[in-house]
C-alpha cells in the first residue's frame, strides 16, 4: 500500500535540523535521553548510546517539536531510516512474518 507524505524543501529540512540542535540542548531532551528507553524496541540503553530520531522524518515533512522528536537505539533508528509511522509498522510485520 503506498502512502502520500508530503516532501520537505531543502530550506525547510535546514530549518527544522537547527530547531534540532536548540532541542538537543534543552533539558526536556536531556530528561528524555536520561530514561534510557528506546521508542521503537523498548529496550534500555546508556542515555550515551540514544540517538534523536523524528518519528515523521524531517524530508518527508516531519518537524522539530517534542511531539515528533523520540529517543532511539542506534539500531533502530538506522533500520527506521526515512520511513513514516505507518510504514515502520509494516516493515516490523514484514520481520515478524519472516519476509525481510
């Protein structure tokens, strides 16, 4: 099944990534990050080893504010990549399924 999600414009992308950096300094980021839980998995982590993910990704019109930023593993924020909450799920059916 495909999905219209819009497309951020270079501009818009170097925006929000500066919103970013400012929210990776607050301490509502820091607090986040200091439970040590991942977003996608569940698991915990050091707060060292969470990266900042945006659940709607910034190219595919996604912002910078605390209800689209999560903490993520490493692992499943490289696996998530680009992809928008309905299409994660499915990738992780795909998985359980055994057809990746």
């Amino acid at each position: 099944m495909d999905f219209f999600v819009p497309q951020a414009t270079p501009e818009e992308i170097k925006r929000e990534r500066q919103k970013a950096r400012e929210l990776r300094q607050s301490g509502w980021w820091k607090r986040k990050r200091g439970e040590g839980l991942c977003h996608f998995c569940g698991k915990k982590f050091p707060p060292s080893e969470l990266t900042m993910e945006h659940v709607v990704p910034l190219v595919r019109g996604g912002k910078s504010v605390k209800g689209n930023i999560v903490a993520a593993c490493k692992e499943c924020n490289s696996a998530k990549k680009a992809l928008v909450p309905v299409e994660w799920e499915e990738y992780l059916k795909r998985l359980s399924d055994g057809l990746d």
